[in-house]
C-alpha cells in the first residue's frame, strides 16, 4: 500500500509518545523533528510540511493536551486530526446535477490511467449509486484509445459513444450528450485526449470541451507514483480549467503518498476517488479520516465492513449459519467461502486494515501466498460430488487420484483434509456453547 514507509515511521514515533504520562514542550519538538522528516522524505511538498507541523505543534504544546490524564494518546489524537484536515477533511462525493445528465470531464496526461479509471468509475456509479451512465470516447488523437474505451464497455456492458477518429472531440461531446438525454442517461463520463506533458494545444481543446458541455465535475487522474510531479500537473490543470476533483491512480503501489498528503493542500481540489488496483472494481471513494487512520496504524474497519457487504451475499451467509449449527457445513460451503474472501481483496491488505495490525510483528514484511489458496480450490474442484459431503470416504487411492487431477501432492491434501476436520470441530464447539456466550460467532471467512 502507499504511505507504507511513511505509515512505519510516523508510528514508530507516535509509539515513542503514546504512553507517556507527562509530556513537555521538548518531547513535542523532537517528535516534530521525525515527523517533518517522515513526511519529507515521503515527497510530501516542503510548504505543506513545514504548514503542517506548525499546526500539530501549536495544538500539541497546549494546555488541551499538557493537562489532560493522557497526554501522548492527545498527541496522537491531534496528529491524526490534522492529517485528516491536510487531505481534505472529509469524504467528498461526487456532484448530482439537478437536471439530467451529470456531466464529467475526465482529464490528465498519458500514462496516469485515465481511459481504464473512467471505466471504473462508470462500473462503481452503476454498481454502488444504482445510475445509468454513458461513456464517451472523446480522445481520437492516441492510437487505440477509442478503442480501449469501447472493450471496456463491452467488459462492463455499459454503452459507449464514439463517432471514430476523423470527428472534433468537441462535437463528440456535444452530440454524447444529446444521446444521452434522449437515452436517459444519468452521467456521461467523457474520456478527453491526454498528452505526455501540458501544452497549449491541449488545454485550448479541454477548455472547448468544458464551454459546450458545462460539466458538473472535472476529474483530474493523476498517477500517485510520480509523487511530487503529480501536484505539479494538478496545479496546472486546475489553473486552465478549475478542477472539481483528484482521481489518483495506483495508490496501492509502491508509492511514497506525497501526493494525496499534498494535492488538497496546494491545489484546493479535493481527491474524490482512489485507485487501488488493476481490476475493474479497484476504484474506491477516497475518505481522508480513514486513510489517516491507516497511515497511523489505527486500522480502517469501516472500509473493510463495506469491502465485506459488498462481497457477502447474506442470504449464502444465513444459510451457511444454519449448516453451522446442523453441523452440514460441506467441502462445497467451504469453497464458497474463499471465493468470497479473494472478492475483499489481496488477504494482506485486508489484514493492515484491521486496528492494532501495526503492532503485529512482521506484518507488514507479510506475504500471503494466493497460490496456497489456488491450491485448496484446485484440490476441493478434484473432488466428486460424494467426497464433498462426505470426506471421510477419501481414502488413499482417491488421494492420489485429487492430488493428480489438482497438480498438487498428497501431503497437500491430507493438510487440506486435516484443517477442514479440525474447522468442524470447531464449529461443533461453538453450536453447543451457552446462548449468550455463541453469540455473534461468524465462520472466519465470512
């Protein structure tokens, strides 16, 4: 995840400060000393650090936090506070215009992931605001664009607009938003030309497009990698054409998070979506108290309970709690369930999420290996019917038999057998526990 190198040094000093009894003017100093250097050396910009500290260490030597019973969880607490405000303060959603279709400007230079976030920004108003939207292929100058726009709209099975390559982009836009009226479209998402650097060319074209289409929103995606080079461009843009919004992509890289720790800051534009993958559903609203939260280390259960509604169907998850307690839970349930856990996401990023993984030793050096999971499912998929219900008719000639039509070994399917026993077990125990102590109790990978 970004802010990975960032996140262990920030809460190796807050570490240094959280039990303290009594805190003093001098603690605070030296804790702001590590923390300008943290956030520097994570390609935060120079003014927005030096901003920063400033307000964490007027508050932090104040008698809010030198006199109250805990006075290294206040420091904590005034950290986390101005981190939020520094990335915008709250979740900023994006805009509804009153009269259909919401319009949206999709701009930013090559590379930064523009045509493939505008897919998946369509897919999440389609799949999580329940709207009907239209994508338009408004960028005729780089080869295969419109094209790439259009398989992800096949993907997607959301409509594309495109009149080729020999058309205006402004008359494309104009004409998208015809059709999306006469279509009742709810937004119109229009993917722009991008370029390798900003020019006059470019933005003449954009500001054309933004008179004829009156957009309500103008997304700037930018690649969170090149750091510091990404508030520049935001700059830019923002100058020419009054940016309503960040899109920053590739957030789950290997980045050092300045950007999203400067963008607001400098720009006043709020970052409204992140990308968090390549996959098509990897695109998340951007909530700044939760990313401080993790930053911190203090977890982000609130993404993780929505990650969770998403993936789990709670019919599936009624019916498996009743086959808990009639002790029918099969090798098929079990299947079921990892397919529904690889939906979160990748397992150790799901696990950062939880409060107090900071403190875990080696997690974040962690590396669960998805082929281990691959595995289990091959191995279960071997199976016939009937050893599914009823494992314990698999003896060694069946082993064999899974292991060879699963790629796999026998030792690894004994494992296999041995924790699906010792699973049931389990859930025996729990279904024969006193009422108020079963309480809550969930399948692990629910």
């Amino acid at each position: 995840m970004a802010f990975e190198g960032l996140a262990d040094r920030l809460q190796h000093v807050m570490n240094k400060i959280r039990g303290k009894g009594k805190v003093t003017e001098a603690d605070v100093k030296e804790m702001m000393r590590e923390v300008r250097l943290a956030l520097l050396e994570a390609d935060v910009n120079f003014k927005v650090v030096k901003d920063f500290v400033k307000k964490v260490s007027e508050r932090a030597v104040g008698q809010e936090v030198l006199k109250s019973l805990t006075p290294g969880q206040q420091v904590i607490k005034v950290v986390k506070e101005e981190l939020t405000e520094l990335m915008g303060g709250e979740n900023s959603k994006i805009a509804v215009a009153s009269r259909p279709p919401t319009v949206v400007m999709m701009v930013g230079l090559q590379g930064a992931g523009k045509t493939t976030t505008t897919g998946k920004l369509a897919n999440l108003l389609r799949k999580k605001h329940n709207r009907k939207p239209l994508l338009v292929a408004a960028d005729v100058y780089r080869p295969a664009a419109i094209k790439q726009l259009e398989t992800l709209g096949k993907q997607l099975n959301i409509p594309v607009f495109s009149l080729g390559d020999q058309v205006s982009p402004v008359e494309i836009a104009k004409q998208a938003i015809a059709k999306a009226k006469e279509e009742h479209h709810d937004y119109v998402l229009i993917d722009t030309a991008g370029r390798l650097h900003i020019d006059e060319a470019l933005m003449d074209e954009l500001k054309q497009i933004k008179e004829v289409t009156k957009p309500d929103e103008i997304f700037l995606v930018v690649d969170a990698m090149t750091g510091q080079d990404a508030v520049n461009v935001a700059q830019s843009f923002n100058e020419q054409l009054g940016l309503t919004g960040v899109i920053l992509t590739k957030l789950d890289g290997d980045t050092r998070g300045g950007a999203a720790l400067s963008i607001k800051a400098v720009t006043n534009t709020p970052i409204k979506f992140v990308g968090m993958g390549e996959k098509l559903d990897a695109l998340e609203p951007f909530h700044p108290e939760r990313m401080a939260s993790r930053i911190l280390g203090m977890g982000d259960v609130l993404t993780l309970i929505e990650k969770a509604q998403a993936a789990v169907d709670e019919e599936k998850a009624k019916e498996l709690e009743q086959k808990m307690r009639t002790a029918s839970f099969t090798l098929d349930d079990f299947l079921e369930q990892l397919g529904q856990v690889r939906k979160l996401g990748p397992l150790d990023e799901i696990l950062k999420m939880l409060p107090g993984a900071n403190k875990v030793k080696g997690l974040n050096n962690l590396q669960i290996d998805e082929k281990q999971i691959s595995r289990v499912e091959a191995i279960i998929r071997s199976m016939t019917k009937e050893e599914k219900m009823n494992p314990d008719i698999i003896n060694s000639s069946r082993k064999k038999r899974i292991a060879k039509g699963s790629g796999t070994t026998v030792q690894d399917v004994n494992r296999l057998l041995k924790q699906f026993d010792e699973m049931k077990k389990m859930m025996k125990m729990m279904t024969t526990m006193p009422k108020g102590k079963k309480k809550g109790f969930r399948f692990p990978f629910m």
